[in-house]
C-alpha cells in the first residue's frame, strides 16, 4: 500500500532536528530549517518526551556491510561456508548462522542481511520499573504526591539502604514518565510535575541571548490616536491568533470601525512566522487600507518593528490581561469557531479557504453597523 500523508524525516534530518533542539531552538524555528510541518517535528520528540534516543551501535564482532558483501560473492561462486569463512577471518559457524537466518544460500543478499541487523539492535533493555510492580507502584505513589524523581531516589536510597532491588535513580525515573513507549508510569502523572512539561529540555538548553518572548519597544494601547478609540475612520484594525489542534494556528484581523474581517495562514506561532505572515499580508493591501493594528501581548509579536519599518503601520499592545481591548477581535474569533472548531487541526485549511470564510462573515449585515455589511461599510469608508 502506498505512503499517505507527509513524507517522515532521513536520518540525517533526524541528527539535525535534535542537534537544534538541544540548542534551544523552537518546533518551527526546528520546521523551517528541515523545510518540515512543526507537527512532524513535535511527533519526532513527542517519541521519546523530547529525550534524543541512544544512537545504535554495532559491536566491533559482528559481521560489517562490507564482509556481508563477500560472503554473497562466495555464495555465488558456490564456495563453501568454511572457505568463505576463511576469506574474510571468520569462523565457519559465524557464516553458517549468517546464511541460515537471512533466507539460505539461494536467497542471501547482503544489504538485506546488513539491515536486518541493524534492526535488531533496536531491541531495548527492560526498564527497571517495567520488572519491579512493587518498586513501580511506590514510585507512582509518590509522584502522585507531587514528589521530585530526586526526592523519590533519594528517599528510597535512604529507606531501603539495604535493598539494590528497590533502588532506582531520578533519571530512570523521569524516562519513564517522558518515554512513553515505555509503558511503565502513567502520562498523567507528568501533571504532578512541577516544570508541568510534557517534553525535555537538555540541561544546556538555554534562551540566553535570543529575542523569543520579549516584545521589544513595545507602544501601549494607551498612545493610540483618539480616531482610533472612536472608530470615527477606517484602517485602524485589531488582531489576534486563534490555535488548532497540533500546534496550529491562524492569524485574525478585524477593522475597527467596519468590524471587515480578514485571516491570514501562518506556518508557527513564533514570531518569525507571524510577522513573516503578516507583513507580506498588509504589503499586499491598498495603501490607506491598514494604518494602525492593535495586538495583545503575545510574544509572537516580539518583532512587530519589522512590520511598521516595512509597511508603516503603528503596532499597538493591549494591556496584560485585557482581551476587552480587543473587543471587536475576540466577538470575532468567537464567531469563527463556528467554521474552525476548537482542538481541529488548521493547517489543512489554504489561504483560498481562509479567504471564503473570511468573504461569508464580510457578507453579513450587522446591527451596529446598521444592518449593512461589513464589505459594504468598509468600502463606504474608505470612498
């Protein structure tokens, strides 16, 4: 049957994706660099709770690609296993187990043989929580009482100072709560965390010296012009992003005074994206269509300056807390659920999308606008 969906990530992606995570870097900032959807980045992580799997490696006794290779030749030439376990420095029995579990002498071929070994050392090692149900069970107990893996470790080491069976360390701990696959400690127990993440973090991982979750030279609501605040002329627009399920999300923006409705795709919600999205959207706009824009305090807008310098639209922020500031902007999204249910995933949907539902709700007579349209009024406003 053929592959459906999104192509997976090469196993050099794979390297990179954990090299920048480990950096630091977001699931988009991660996305962009591979040219991947952040959701295929997070189903990568989420694998193993964000902790990069050990590499596989073969011992330095068993067969290489290269020796597999001339045990195939030899078969071929009809040599004997003993002859060709001299060839290459084996031992015959090392060639006869070789041949005899990849299909025999007729069917041996090397690649295959060198893959099936590298998949057999996927096999992993019991977790000691797997083989220990009363171990599990005392561990389970205290993290359900809000206890750190250290303090579990650390408690056990000092109560059971006598007993290696019942000792366990926060590492182990944390690996089964994160690593699912596993199967040993319930997800929910993660909620008993105090980090209260669901993924890891290295412990080099730092956001030292980037820009991502601060707003800089951020303007107040409170400087706005008073034609703003009045809705006495049009261009003067609020906006927001509503989320999916996946880490998906869209931009919304609403005019003020005509409460005309348009969305924008976005690829992440973190700033490069959003004000990437952004700026090519209202570079894309008649002059005098958009002159002020008026945002939350969301830190997908840490670049906003990127936007005024280059298309001169004065970026405003709300208070913390204050989605009333925005009033028009929340009615709005409120009534866009209605087309993009909560917990669905957004990226499905296309530009082309976004622009007809955004064309159904600029259709739509409104009462405080006197039952005319927003398509109807915006026009009128701006004649």
């Amino acid at each position: 049957m053929p592959r459906t969906g999104r192509p997976g990530l090469t196993h050099r992606e794979k390297r990179e994706l954990w090299h920048r995570w480990k950096a630091g870097q977001t699931l988009s900032e991660i996305g962009r660099a591979l040219n991947k959807h952040t959701g295929s980045v997070h189903g990568v992580l989420t694998v193993t709770g964000g902790i990069e799997p050990r590499p596989r490696k073969r011992s330095s006794r068993a067969l290489q690609l290269h020796e597999r290779e001339e045990v195939s030749r030899g078969l071929g030439r009809g040599f004997s296993f003993r002859y060709i376990a001299k060839l290459i420095g084996r031992s015959a029995s090392t060639i006869s187990r070789e041949v005899s579990r990849n299909g025999g002498r007729a069917t041996y071929r090397a690649v295959q043989a060198d893959l099936y070994a590298l998949a057999q050392l996927l096999r992993p090692k019991p977790c000691l929580l797997s083989q220990h149900q009363v171990l599990r069970k005392l561990v389970a107990g205290k993290l359900a009482l809000e206890w750190s893996p250290a303090q579990i470790s650390g408690w056990l080491g000092r109560e059971y100072d006598t007993g290696l069976s019942m000792q366990i360390s926060h590492e182990t701990i944390s690996k089964s709560l994160f690593i699912q696959a596993r199967g040993v400690l319930k997800r929910e127990l993660i909620s008993h965390l105090r980090s209260n993440r669901t993924m890891r973090r290295g412990k080099t991982w730092t956001t030292t010296g980037q820009l991502r979750g601060q707003i800089v030279d951020a303007i107040s609501i409170s400087e706005r012009p008073a034609e703003v605040e009045d809705r006495a002329v049009a261009g003067h627009w609020e906006g927001d992003l509503i989320s999916g399920s996946g880490n998906t999300h869209m931009a919304t923006l609403v005019e003020r005074a005509s409460r005309f409705v348009m969305l924008v795709k976005v690829d992440g919600k973190d700033t490069n994206s959003v004000v990437g999205a952004l700026k090519r959207h209202i570079q894309s706009l008649p002059e005098g269509v958009m002159r002020s824009l008026t945002w939350d305090r969301g830190t997908e807008m840490a670049q906003h300056k990127q936007i005024t310098l280059a298309t001169s639209v004065d970026i405003y922020f709300c208070d913390s807390q204050s989605p009333w500031q925005r009033g028009a902007n929340e009615n709005t999204n409120r009534l866009l659920r209605q087309y993009f249910p909560k917990k669905t995933n957004l990226s499905v949907h296309t530009q082309n999308d976004l622009d007809l539902v955004a064309d159904r709700l600029n259709a739509r007579p409104g009462k405080t606008l006197g039952f005319k349209t927003p398509a109807y009024r915006l026009a009128e406003m701006l004649r």
